[in-house]
C-alpha cells in the first residue's frame, strides 16, 4: 500500500516484502520502533521505520495530519501484520472510491492540465459503478477521448481535508488505448484547461509541474516502480 500525504509518499510493507524491494535503499534515517520513540524531529529526507506497530502508525499519522514537515521526502513503513494496520489506517479516514487511466496513442500519453499542473484523468466512482467502467467513463467525460481499456497498471492512496473531515482517497488505475480522439476536448467545468499528447521525455518534462503520485502512476506504467497494492 502507498499512500500519499500531502503529496508525500507513504510505502508500507510487511518484513518479508521489504527484505527484498528495500535491499537498495538507502534511507537519511533508520527508525526501530522497538528501540527508540518515534518523534517529529526524526521525520527528515528520506525515513525507514522497522517494527512499527499498530501504535506507532497511529503516531505517525497524526504527526503526519498535524505537521509541516518541510524536510521530510518519504516514509518506509515496516510493519509484522500489514492487514491488520491498513484497515487500522482505513479507520481514521472516511474512505472515497475513484478511477482513472493512463491513455496511449502511437507511443504517446495523454495528459491533462487541471488547476495550473499536469494531471492524469480521473473521478469518483459513481454509486455501484465498477472502477474499470468507471475509469472509462471518466476519461471520455474530461477528454472527450473513447478509448478501451488494457489491463491494470497501479492503485493510489491519497489524503486530504474535506469540510473538516480527513478524506482518504483510493484510486484505481489502468491502461487504456485510444480508439478515438476526434471529439477531444478539456471539460472545462472540472478546471481542464488544455490537453496533450506527449512522447515520454514530454511526459517527464511535463511532470515536474504536477503531483508525486502522478508522478507514480507514470513509472508504474513505464515498469520503474513496482504497484504496492
């Protein structure tokens, strides 16, 4: 599971997982919660936390909700029950379901500007609505582009405040290829203001100027990440 707090990501993996994706890392500070208290102070660059308990993610996420923290870049979370302390995380938030789709043309990638950064095409599901059908409702809705839909590329966690309730988003990915953009079009009324198809290096260029978890939607699809569902 990856979550992203205000547009920090937060991995979390069991100890048998992360025996094999962490072996490079290289982490600016090494946490065993066993041995030392989590504190504030201790969240700088880039964090690995072995050991965590379920209580030491709820300190974590509070300090997380609550707290700037200008110098902090990402979190390793490793934890025994990985179960038990995602459906501890679910718990604090209310839970939206959304959808959204990586488009391809002729080795080309759609991207959408929305509200003065580079986005992905995306929206909530609608009431029993499926996130495939969704995801392709929702890209010819913002797009106008139809498209049919390829094969599954990642999940998203990712939190915000809504009306002063903490709103944890999940968000369903896939890869789609365009069957038709003839009728392309921003929706003007969901703050698109301009849509592209972009080669790779485009598309990286494109990103700086938008979300980290966009960011990790993009090198899922091109196979640099690894989905952390």
């Amino acid at each position: 599971m990856i979550i992203f707090i205000k547009d920090r990501p937060v991995r979390i993996l069991d100890e048998t997982t992360a025996k094999t994706r962490l072996i490079n890392l290289a982490p600016d500070k090494v946490i065993d919660a066993r041995l030392e208290m989590l504190k504030v102070a201790s969240l700088r660059g880039n964090v690995l936390i072995l050991n965590a308990s379920p209580i030491t993610t709820e300190k974590l996420f509070h300090f997380l909700n609550n707290f700037d923290l200008p110098d902090l870049q990402s979190i390793y979370l490793v934890v025994k029950e990985k179960e038990v302390v995602e459906k501890q995380i679910k718990k604090m938030y209310a839970v939206i379901k959304a959808a959204g789709g990586i488009v391809t043309k002729d080795e080309k990638l759609l991207l959408i500007h929305r509200r003065g950064v580079w986005d992905l095409p995306k929206g909530k599901l609608d009431n029993n609505e499926k996130s495939k059908k969704a995801a392709l409702r929702e890209v010819e809705e913002e797009t106008g582009v139809r498209a049919e839909l390829m094969e599954k590329v990642c999940t998203t966690w990712h939190t915000y405040s809504q009306g002063g309730e903490l709103v944890l988003k999940r968000t369903r990915w896939y890869w789609m290829r365009s069957l038709d953009d003839s009728r392309m079009l921003p929706q003007l009324e969901e703050q698109i203001d301009r849509l592209d198809w972009m080669t790779e290096a485009e598309v990286r260029t494109a990103l700086l100027n938008s979300f980290s978890s966009i960011r990790y939607v993009v090198n899922c699809f091109l196979r640099q990440e690894i989905d952390m569902e």
